[in-house]
C-alpha cells in the first residue's frame, strides 16, 4: 500500500472534453481565483483517451493537464473504465450485464460492464495501463480514483452465463463439495438438493418471486458478487502502483443507501477511503462519513471526491441550496474527518444525462453565480482549516458495529425480501440510523465499523441489527463485556448463521449468559402501529421519559438481567422491553424494539452517563465534532473542536473548559455562539 495522501485540498471536479480547449484556459483560472488547490478529470473519458481499439490519444489531456500545473492545480484522476465506449460494445456486446430476468443490460448509463467478461477487463487494463505509463513522469497528481461509484444502483450484480460459471467456481472454492452446499444451503427443502456443481445456479425470482429464493444462495451470491468488484478496484489499484508507486489509490464510494457491497473487504485494496456526499442533510452525511473512515482499520483521514454544490438532476425534488450551505456542508465534511472536498461539478454540462445538474458556474462559463460569490468569500477560511487539522483523527469512544452482510441476511439491497415478516424492517432505517443520528444530536463521535475489530478501547459499543451469530462475534462481545464494556444490542441479535440459516439455540445465540436474558417470540407490528415503553412500576424517578417503539417487539425471558423498561399497550404489557446485565466487569444491555433517534436519545443519555461519556444537549441541526492532532511537544495533542450549526437560526452551545478560536485565537470557555448555517472551530492542548 501507498500509504495516505498528505494535506487538505478543495476543488472542483471537471471535464475538459466536454469543452472547446480555448475554455479551459478561463475554466481552470476561474478555479484558482476560488483558492482551489486540486481539479478532478478524466474519470468518464474513454472514448477520448482510446478512440478506436489499441488507439490511445493523450495529446488533448497532456495540454489540459499542464494547464492545470500553469495554474498551480494539483489533479486527482479516475480511470475511465466506468463507461466503456461504444465501440468495446458493438464488438463485444457479450460485456454488458444481464439482469435477474434474464434480459441483457443497454449501453448509455454507467457501469454497464460485466465484471467478468474477459474481454471488457483486458480492455479495462488495457487503458489504465496505458493512462498510467503515459503519465509516469508528472509530478502534479495527487491521487487515483478508479472506476466512478463502483456497485451504485445494484450495478454490482450480473446474472449472465459467465456470472454463473464463476458464482459455481467461488463456491466450490468455498463449501469444496455439493454435499456441504447442499448441507449448508439446506437445500433438502422445496427439493432444490443439487448433485454437481454444473446444476447450481445463480438465484433468481423464483414461481413466487423473490420470497421463494433460497435465503443462502441469495446471501451467497451477495458475497460473491461483492468479492468480484473488490478484485476489480484492486485490480487497478495494482496496475496503478506499478507507475505511481508513491501517489495513494481510491475509489468513490456513493451512500451506503445505493450500493451494496462490502466496504471492509474494498477496503483492503485501495490506500484511502472516500465518497460522495449528496445527502440531504448533515445527520445523513455524518453516519456516511462514518461508516467510510470505519473501513479502513485505525482512524484515517478520508475524502470528499464529489459534494454537491448545486441541486442534482436524480432526485425529484431537491430544494435550492441556501446562502452559506456549500460552506456549511465542506466545514462538516472537515469535522467529520475528510481531508479533502472536491465540488460537483465546476459548470453545468449542456448536454447528456446529468446535463439537469448545476455547478458553480453559469451555463456559459462565467463566475457571477451564487455559489461562485460564496465560495470566493469562504475558500480562504476554509483553506487554513482544513490545512491546520489535515492530518488529524477523529477518536470515538463509542462504536456502532455494523455489518453490511447482516444487513442483506434480514433485508437485501437485492430486489428481494428475505425474510417475510420482516418486510416492513429498514435494517439501515430502523436498527441502525437511529443510534447513530441519537449520538449526532448529543455531540457523541462514534465509529461505525464491521464486525471482528478490537472493542477493547470503546466505551460504548451498539450491536445494531447483527443478525448472524458467528463465532467470532460471541467472542469478541464476550471478551468486551467480561473486560468491563458497555454494550447495547437491538432487536434481531445473533439469530442466523453465517448462511442465513436460523441457528438451532436461544437467542440472542451464543450471547444469552451475557444478556442474561432470551427472546421467547417476536411479534410485528403493522405499519404505524407503536409501542409504549416506561419505567416498572416502583422504579422510583426515572431520569428518562417513556419511550416508543416501531416495527418489531422482542418478548424476553430473563435469567439474571435486570428490567429497565416495560411494554405498557401491548397483550404483553407488563413483560420486559429492555434489560440490563452484569457480565464480568462490564454490562450488555438488550433492546427488544426498534426505537426512534428521540427514543434512543433519551436512553442513551443514562448509558453514556454512567460510562462518563461527555454529551451535550445540542439544539436542532447543531453538530460537535472532534479531531486529534500532534501537539506543540511529544507529551501533548492537539483537540480541534468543530461546533457546525445547519440550522436557519443563531444558536448556542455550551462547552466545559477553556477553548481557542483556531482561526481569531480568541480565548472562548462557557457558551459559544454560533451562526445559522457556520461553524465555529476551537482547539486546545491536551495531555496525550
């Protein structure tokens, strides 16, 4: 691995081909009066950098490209191979990819690629390699992107004869015989045993539709699907290495809502992690920023290739973006760890798909624009600090653990329901989302990451939705707790295995001496219907209101745990909701309904309290976010303080402590003001 990219950088993504090259003299002089520092290109550009098979033309970006060092722009490259030109298509139309109904895939979008048609992956390498050595010698490039939004809109899945002969190879790879698929894929039921590899197929909608898929192979095929577009990107993250070896290799994720794959295992192959930020607000961006710096293992700065700086053209109504919010949403990016924020685009394409989708210029290239006035007002600040923190880690001391695989076992990004009574159940939106956005309002960092890292540091740990119980959960949960962790655990702990199998023992499976407790039944609730939970009766005072829940309710026998809530307008009102045990030195806590960020708020605020995690009790669309850096000697750190307010109005927050305004070096304790839709940054030195 090359390692991380060095500094903090802010740019804007642009297309020279897509322009007359007498324009890009005043697009690109247009960027550095902003103060913008990178450039974002050749990401789409194919048919232009290979106009006809084995025809390379790299003439037109080598002007481009000194352009860009004319003007003091570092660039940020993707490679192409996200939109193969029409000619790999027409004589090779066997590239494109299948759907589930057996139809082949048409040109014109993106992605449309069959990761594993030979022809389009030589062609694939043919051009990156080429890119590459071609560029070998400049110094201006500060990072890779490869392929654009690998698996976004289920383009990670491929149902052609080619899929199938390698869905049939991983298999065998891993079950090494039909008797263990069969076993583990328990496929003695509806008669789906199969006696050779040559019979299994890929899962498709079956005489009932997707409800009547086998849940293995279905899960199987996830993974499968998932380990091929990591090969892919690592593929070219290698071939990039060859000729770059000291510039670091990413790829640009979207949101976890739109693509489905497993990040932990991609993340393996490239240097840095990254996405693009077109959420809607900053609770969605922060639980996204999240989960991509928790790919990687250890905390690690990230980038922002691509943030919305105009209104996107794939939405149907995306309200315009108020003065001050392009501003507010890179402060946050900052906050939340990015080193880098790459705006889309520079101008508005007059043509193609995304030609609905603004920029920061107006539609004839100049710069009396809105978001142009704002960004020249607020790229000098943003720049000193984002130079000042680049570099910097964020330190949670609370973790969500979150499993993408556990996500698919209860409901898949595939077009299918895996479970049918759990068809109401957002995995995302109901077990996970509120525990994170609960921690947001309270000012509380928190690490999103997969299943089978080290908890030992966190004090805190949500298991949010994990499904599967392995053997390596149980034991790292047990060794968590026993060692003096807090740990909470929502609905649907430790009920399958690693195949979506339902494990023959209580559940949560392997866990209940640590809950103290297990689940007898699960009742669902219709849509809109909810659940009370209080206080048992003679509990005293209670710190925390009734709650309410959603979706689902666990009906609990306890074995040592003790209730802390009770459901109150159910049958079962009376019986217990949410307990607490003692295990070792630590204590798990078990949820048996889905609750609300409100419902969780008021809960965790008790949990954190008694670990003595700080929270606040931030207003609305008021976000406190930190960072750590090296100090002014080896005994001390650096802690930057971002206070980011997203809201319409002037708010308050109150800290403990005596804090420096990083950009005045005004000296701030107590109360701290901030403006509707700003941010204040604050730092001071603390022991290491």
């Amino acid at each position: 691995m090359t390692g991380q990219p060095k500094g903090f950088h802010i740019g804007a993504s642009y297309y020279p081909e897509h322009w007359p090259q007498e324009r890009w003299e005043r697009d690109l002089g247009a960027m550095t009066d902003l103060g913008f520092t990178a450039v974002r290109m050749l990401e789409f550009a194919w048919s232009r950098l290979e106009p006809r098979p084995g025809e390379y033309r790299f003439d037109w970006f080598d002007r481009a490209a000194d352009l860009c060092e004319t003007f003091g722009l570092s660039m940020m490259l993707g490679t192409p191979t996200a939109a193969p030109p029409v000619w790999l298509i027409s004589a090779y139309p066997d590239i494109l990819p299948v759907g589930p109904d057996g139809l082949r895939r048409q040109p014109g979008g993106r992605r449309h690629y069959c990761l594993h048609n030979e022809r389009y992956r030589a062609a694939a390498r043919g051009v990156v390699e080429q890119l590459a050595n071609h560029l070998a010698g400049r110094t201006d490039i500060v990072a890779w992107q490869v392929d654009n939004e690998v698996g976004a809109y289920r383009s990670t899945f491929c149902y052609c004869d080619l899929c199938e002969a390698a869905f049939r190879r991983w298999l065998e790879a891993r079950y090494h015989d039909v008797a263990t698929l069969n076993q583990r894929w328990g496929t003695v039921f509806w008669s789906q045993e199969v006696r050779g590899w040559d019979e299994v197929q890929i899962p498709r909608p079956a005489m009932n539709g997707w409800t009547g898929s086998n849940k293995s192979a279905l899960l199987d095929f996830w993974r499968f699907s998932s380990d091929a577009l990591a090969d892919f990107v690592g593929d070219q993250a290698d071939a990039l290495r060859e000729w770059f070896p000291q510039v670091p290799v990413t790829t640009n994720w979207t949101s976890l809502t739109t693509a489905a794959f497993d990040r932990e295992v991609m993340a393996k192959r490239i240097d840095f992690t990254s996405w693009d930020n077109y959420e809607l607000d900053l609770y969605g961006a922060s639980f996204n920023h999240d989960v991509v710096r928790g790919a990687k293992h250890g905390s690690q700065p990230t980038w922002t290739p691509e943030q919305r700086c105009a209104p996107p053209d794939n939405r149907q109504h995306v309200p315009l973006l108020r003065e001050g919010e392009v501003t507010t949403m890179t402060l946050h990016n900052i906050a939340c760890g990015s080193d880098a924020t790459i705006y889309f685009r520079l101008e508005q394409a007059l043509f193609g798909a995304e030609n609905a989708h603004g920029g920061i210029l107006d539609r004839s290239g100049g710069t009396d624009t809105r978001i142009y006035r704002e960004l020249a007002s607020s790229v000098p600040r943003l720049r000193q600090i984002g130079d000042a923190v680049a570099g910097s880690q964020v330190r949670a001391r609370v973790a969500i653990v979150y499993d993408t695989t556990a996500g698919v076992a209860i409901t898949s990004p595939l077009p299918h329901l895996v479970k049918k009574r759990s068809q109401l159940l957002s995995h995302l939106e109901h077990l996970v989302r509120p525990y994170h956005r609960a921690l947001q309002s309270l000012g509380v960092d928190v690490d999103v990451i997969p299943c089978g890292r080290d908890l030992a540091h966190y004090d805190v740990v949500i298991l949010a939705g994990q499904v599967i119980a392995s053997g390596d959960l149980a034991t790292s949960v047990r060794k968590y707790v026993a060692g003096g962790g807090c740990l909470v655990a929502t609905p649907f702990t430790a009920h399958v295995d690693d195949n979506d199998n339902l494990v023959a023992a209580a559940v949560p499976a392997g866990l209940t001496d640590v809950f103290g407790l297990s689940v007898t039944d699960q009742d669902f609730l219709a849509d809109g219907e909810t659940v009370v939970l209080a206080r048992p009766v003679g509990a005293g005072e209670a710190p925390v209101p009734d709650l309410q829940g959603v979706l689902c309710c666990d009906l609990l026998r306890l074995a040592g745990a003790e209730v802390k809530f009770e459901y109150r307008n159910r049958w079962y009102a009376g019986t217990p909701a949410i307990a607490s045990h003692t295990y070792g030195r630590g204590t798990a806590m078990y949820v048996g309904t889905a609750l609300d960020h409100v419902a969780v708020r008021s809960l965790l605020t008790e949990v954190l309290a008694e670990r003595d995690v700080e929270w606040h009790d931030l207003p609305p669309d008021v976000h406190l976010r930190r960072r750590f850096g090296p100090g002014s000697g080896p005994p001390e750190v650096t802690e930057y303080v971002f206070v980011v307010n997203g809201g319409e109005v002037e708010q308050t927050v109150t800290l403990q402590g005596r804090y420096r305004d990083l950009l005045t070096g005004e000296e701030l304790d107590g109360a701290i003001g901030v403006k509707a839709r700003d941010a204040v940054v604050l730092c001071r030195a603390l022991p290491r």
